[in-house]
C-alpha cells in the first residue's frame, strides 16, 4: 500500500520550505533580519518568533509565537541584558539565530529549536559561577575548554544542570542571607534537606515579611498557602530549567511547607486532579538523582550542535575538540538506565476502553446534541445581554434540553434522557469538584471528549503533539477494500517543523469517536461565527471549560491533560499506597497498544505495532519491548495480570472449569507462603515470587480471544496458563 507511506506535502507546506531555504542562501554573514523573527534583534531584551502555523498577528500584536526572554539571572546576580554581559549577550542571540536558520548544519522547526535555548543560558550560567577563570562578561563562551568541558558533563551526570549550577547550595545561601544576613555555614549544607526548625521559622519569618515575597504565593488547590514557591525560587537564582517533578530543589522547598507529619507526597505544583499523580515526589525520596542516559544524551546532542559554531566568530565559541563518544562513556558510570512511563495493567487498560466506549456509544450522540442546543441558548437567544444574564437564562432551560435528547438502547441498557442518565444536575462547575452523582454539564462533555481522545489513542497510537494535530478531515474510507483509515503527522520525523504524514487502518470505534467530534467542531464553528484555521480544519475544536466560548488551539492541550484528570477520578482509577492515582494519557496508550500487539504476537505484532505507531526505525519498537530495557517492566505487567485471575478464581468470580494451570498455579502461591487464601499476604512479597516463576519459564502467559455462541467476532480477550506440566484447556 504504497500511497499510505509517502508524504503529501500541502502547497503551504512547500512554500515555506522554497522560502526559508530562499532566505538562507541569499543572507549575508552579518545580516541577522529573518522571517521567522517577528519581533527583536541582537541587543533585544526579547524576542518572539514564528511557531510553524499557529502563529497569528492581531490588532494587539503577535500572538501564538514562540518566544525567548533574555532578561535571565545570572549566578553573580546581574541579569544577562545588563550592560557589562552585552558581550555573553549577543553571543547566545547569535547563535541562537544561526541554529534557528540553519547555519550550524542543523534544521530545527520552532519545537526543536526551543529545546536549544535553556542548554544555552545554562552553559552561560555556569562559566559565571566561576567568574574569575572564565570571564564570560569580557569573552563571551571563548575561554571555555576540554576540562571545563568534562567537567560539566560529569556533574550533569550526576544530577543535571541542577547540580551543575548547585541550585541547592545557593538556594540555601540566598534564604539564609535573607533571614540571618550572612551566607548559610557548611554545618548546615551537609543537612541542606532537614534544616533545623529554628532556621526553617526563621526563614519563613523573613520572607513573609517581604512585600516582593508575597506576590509569589498562590492559594490554589494543591499548593500550601506557606511555602516557598519554585518560582519565587528562580526569581532569586535565575530558572536553570529543571524538571519540577524529578528536581531535589522539590524536596529541599518541601521542608517548609506547613503540612501534617502523615503527608508523604510533595504538592510541588498545582494540582487539577483528586488525587495525586503516581509521578508526585515522595518526600522521603532519596534527594540523589542521576541522569537517564536518554536524557544525558540529548544534553551531549545539543551540546555537539552549539559548539558546531566555532566557525562563526561572532558566536566566540571556542574551537576545541568535542568528542561526543568520550564525553558518553565518561558520564555512564554516573547515569541511570533510560525508563519509558509506567505500564498500564491489562486489566485497567481493558477498563478505560471499555468505559471510553460506553459514553461514545451509549451518550456521545445525545450528550454533543444537548450541549449545541445549550450553547445556542446561552450565545445567540440573547447576544446583547451581559453573560451573567445569559448564563442564568440558559440555565433556565437546561432541564428541558437534558430531557429532550436520549442515548442510545443496548441490550440490559434501556434508553434514558441524558440527564438522567449521566446524572447531569447544572451547567457548570470546576472540573475539580467531581461527584458522579452529581455531574454538570461541562464536565460530561470532558468525560466525553476524553473517552474520545483515548479511543483514538488506545487502538491506533498516537503522541498528544500528533493526537492535537489531527485534521478535520482526518477520517477516510476505503470504497475499493473497504475499512476506515486515519491520517496524522509524525513526530519526529520532518525537518523545518514539518513532519510526514502517513494513514492507518481504524476500527469502526474509532470512526464512530472522528465523527463525533466532527459533528462537534463544524457545529461549534457554525454557532460562533468562527473562520479560523482552528475552527475550520482542526478535528478537536471544542468549547471553553467554564463559559462555553469558543475555542483556541493554543488551550487544546491544557484542556485535554483537564479532562484525561476528569476521567480517570470518575472511573475511579487505581491508587497506590502513598494515595497518589495513576492517570495515563496518549503516551501510556502508545505504549499499551505496542506492548499488547508485540505481547499476543511477538513476530508478526512486533512489526504490525512498528507501523501502526508510525515508527521509522525499529530501534525505537524495540525501545518499548528489548529485555535491555524494559525487561523488569513488562516482568511486573504480566506479573500483575497473573494476580488478577489468581484473585478472580479465588473470589469464585471465574466461570471457566478448564482451568488445571491456573489452579496449580494458585496452590503453588498457597503452598510457597504457607496461606489457605492469598488475600490478605502482603502483595509486594507474592508478586515478585510471580516475576520468578515467569521468568524462569514456570509459568507460561497465552492470551486468546472469547467469542460469544454463533458469533465469529471476538467478544473479549482472555489469557490461558501453562504452570510445570499442568495447563489451561485454551493454552
């Protein structure tokens, strides 16, 4: 099928390219005007520049751009704009502009040049906490050296750019000085994360005692009303850039929060959900935290390309040998082994479909018909009014129009009007503030634009950047073959910002979820009077969360990370020991489907899974399933799946009477423990037992499909088990 692998690039998408590469050839060495840069110039305190196509100039100027600000403070707490660092200045926006215009023999679209911009400042910051040996101010990036440079990578190993520029150390000092005017003893950076209390209140006594402090504390969900803000944080340090959510700077700010002595997570950012993420930092986590080797090796990648500008001399990168391989094996004592998210269990995973499928089938329709009528009431019956007033009136008769439109009758499913049978009780609320007997409107169409975005996601993968990318038009069908086919763009596959583009087949499921959202986005579209881009190409155009306005793509993906939240606190998801939820998303799915496919068929499903996901090297399969990586992983999954039909028989909830290998199985957990009943033995103990069996080959895992009597489509999927020489019937 040779049409679904090869790009067709849109007139739009070829003119772009003719002129960019125009523009490059034809500039002059000292020439530093480019399209791309909408606002600034060298010296500019800022700039903004185009963001492939959602850039947009308004009567308030550009909006939708992305965008550097170089007001950044430095460790010498000057800010980089300063005058006596134009030198360091001109010499980061140089060769800013040289990668984003391709002069380093690189061509990065707006994304990939982002990533660039804070490995930047970052080395800038680091050559100025030595200030003396570097003199970055009077030579720019040209004093640094092969030892320097082995140097930083080493302690980049160790603990990223946050041990690099020693957050932690200076963080310290700067509150201490704060509160007792001097910098903090080495007494007290040995014990940098439990600080004695006397300091703790001593340091909180000052700060809030600080008018400037104040501004930065926010009382919102999820975040102490007294604490220190990371913000507040970077505002004294500079932003080095790091990741809230595996930062030992979380953990060093998390001592003065006032919280009980039970809390064991740290609320280090805003919280949109019930319950915390499994990903939520656990504060008596060990503060040391090396690198992954992916990650360090995207350091060393964007390394490689900055000093690719030792051929500029304006840049005043020093030409010094950089040795990608040396630098990779000196750090790879330090680093950690590379991990993909966590695994959805199979049992869980069949939950979120199946749950996905019950309200794109049984109250889509209804629902997205319900929610027009109710957004015409409140937009077009009274235009002139204030909002407050069209709200109320259209509350009015929101009764009547949740009456008015049914769901869908399936067999032990009667039909009922969608207010009742969602429980609907009002328009609108916070999505936070989530009761299933008690829904509102706004958040049963996130429930429902969730379960459509997991459809699309669970049967064919997608990345969120692919899945919020989809066209209208996305949707075809196959008059000649026959079956459904959806076209996406591929990350991480084209140059300029401009990905490929490929279709794959669909299930009528996922068709069924398309058109509801087409249905939505025309109809919206139409209601509003909108003929932008987004309202009339994007296939995700969906109301505001609060008023029911219109939509904007640049929301999308905040909304859709807002309802995958919603959904997962309704169906009630898992939540581990510590009270933290696990709320998967388009990655997690990527990876259950790949998992599943490579799983139930390792020869032909390892390369259906590579070219359902748009993989262009099998490498990056291989990525989800090698034992090199991943081994210990899907070991627990599978581990897992074998503890939920342990406890199914053992509840007496199995009705399958073919069962011999299952059954030795169980009394072998039975025997190994000394229990007459595995409820109640402490699961982490009997699930690594579980991991032994499997991987010494005691047990063997065969999933098979169940059909229904006189039905040749599969009703659901099973799994048949081998234990030493006793097996299921199916295995």
């Amino acid at each position: 099928m040779p049409r679904y692998e090869k790009r067709q690039y849109s007139i739009t998408d070829l003119e772009r390219v003719i002129a960019i590469n125009n523009e490059r050839l034809n500039r002059e060495p000292d020439d530093f005007t480019a399209s791309w840069l909408l606002e600034g110039n060298i010296g500019s305190d800022a700039w903004k520049t185009s963001n492939g196509d959602k850039h947009v100039l308004t009567e308030e100027g550009w909006k939708h751009t992305k965008n550097v600000n170089f007001n950044v403070r430095l460790p010498d707490d000057s800010l980089l704009t300063d005058s006596q660092n134009t030198i360091m200045l001109h010499a980061i926006q140089k060769t800013l502009f040289y990668i984003r215009s391709g002069s380093f023999g690189i061509y990065p679209g707006p994304a990939a040049w982002g990533d660039h911009i804070q490995p930047i400042f970052n080395l800038a910051s680091y050559m100025y906490l030595d200030k003396e040996r570097f003199m970055p101010d009077k030579f720019g990036f040209n004093l640094l050296n092969e030892d320097a440079l082995k140097h930083l990578v080493t302690k980049l190993a160790q603990g990223g750019w946050e041990n690099a520029l020693e957050i932690i150390p200076r963080t310290l000092d700067k509150l201490h000085i704060k509160a007792l005017g001097q910098k903090a003893p080495d007494a007290l950076h040995k014990r940098a994360f439990n600080l004695p209390e006397n300091v703790r209140s001593k340091i909180l006594d000052a700060l809030f005692s600080d008018r400037g402090f104040i501004k930065y504390q926010t009382d919102t969900r999820g975040k102490s009303p007294e604490r220190i803000p990371t913000n507040y944080i970077k505002h004294i340090i500079g932003k080095p850039g790091i990741n809230p959510k595996h930062s030992k700077l979380v953990v060093f700010l998390a001592q003065f929060n006032n919280e009980t002595t039970s809390e064991k997570t740290i609320n280090d950012y805003l919280r949109t959900t019930q319950h915390p993420r499994t990903t939520t930092r656990l504060l008596d986590h060990e503060p040391s935290h090396p690198l992954t080797e992916a990650t360090l090796t995207k350091i060393i990648y964007n390394l490689n390309n900055f000093f690719k500008g030792k051929h500029h001399p304006s840049t005043t990168i020093p030409n010094i040998n950089y040795n990608p391989q040396e630098l990779r094996l000196l750090a790879s004592q330090y680093i950690n082994s590379s991990q993909h998210k966590q695994l959805i269990p199979l049992r869980f995973g069949l939950k979120i479909l199946r749950k996905s499928t019950e309200f794109v089938i049984v109250y889509g329709d209804a629902l997205i018909d319900c929610c027009l009528e109710y957004i015409r009431h409140l937009h077009n019956e009274n235009p002139n009014k204030r909002l407050a007033t069209r709200m109320h009136l259209a509350n009015l008769e929101l009764p009547k129009i949740l009456e008015k439109y049914m769901t869908l009758e399936c067999p032990g499913l009667p039909s009922n009007n969608i207010g009742d049978a969602l429980k609907i009780r009002c328009a609108k609320k916070n999505l936070q503030d989530l009761d299933p007997e008690n829904l509102t409107l706004n958040q049963a169409l996130g429930l429902l634009i969730c379960a459509q975005s997991n459809i699309i996601c669970m049967l064919k993968p997608l990345r969120i950047s692919e899945l919020i990318s989809l066209r209208r038009d996305c949707a075809m069908y196959d008059t000649l073959l026959g079956g459904a086919w959806m076209e996406s763009t591929v990350g991480k596959t084209g140059l300029e910002g401009i990905n490929m583009e490929f279709a794959r087949p669909i299930p009528k499921l996922t068709l069924k979820a398309i058109s509801q959202l087409q249905y939505l986005g025309m109809n919206l579209a139409e209601l509003f009077e909108d003929t932008s881009p987004h309202a009339t190409d994007d296939l995700f155009y969906i109301p505001s969360m609060g008023t029911f306005k219109k939509s904007y793509r640049s929301a999308l993906k905040i909304k859709l990370s807002l309802y995958t939240g919603l959904f997962h606190d309704y169906i009630d998801s898992p939540i581990d020991e510590h009270g933290r939820r696990f709320y998967p998303g388009p990655h997690e799915f990527r990876k259950f489907f790949i998992l599943m496919m490579y799983w139930h068929e390792q020869n032909i499903g390892f390369s259906c899974a590579a070219w359902m996901a748009g993989h262009r090297l099998t490498e990056h399969t291989q990525a989800y399933t090698d034992a090199s990586v991943s081994a210990e992983e899907i070991s627990l999954w599978e581990a897992e799946c074998i503890e939920d039909k342990i406890i199914e028989l053992e509840a007496g909830r199995s009705n399958r009477q073919d069962v011999d290998g299952l059954v030795a199985l169980y009394n072998a957990v039975k025997a190994r423990f000394g229990v007459g009943r595995v409820e109640g033995l402490q699961r982490k103990a009997y699930i690594e037992f579980l991991q032994d069996l499997r991987a010494e080959g005691t047990i063997t895992i065969k999933p098979y499909f169940i059909f229904a009597p006189g039905c040749m489509e599969p009703d659901g999927i099973d799994l048949a088990f081998k234990y030493e020489d006793k097996q299921d019937e199916q295995f």
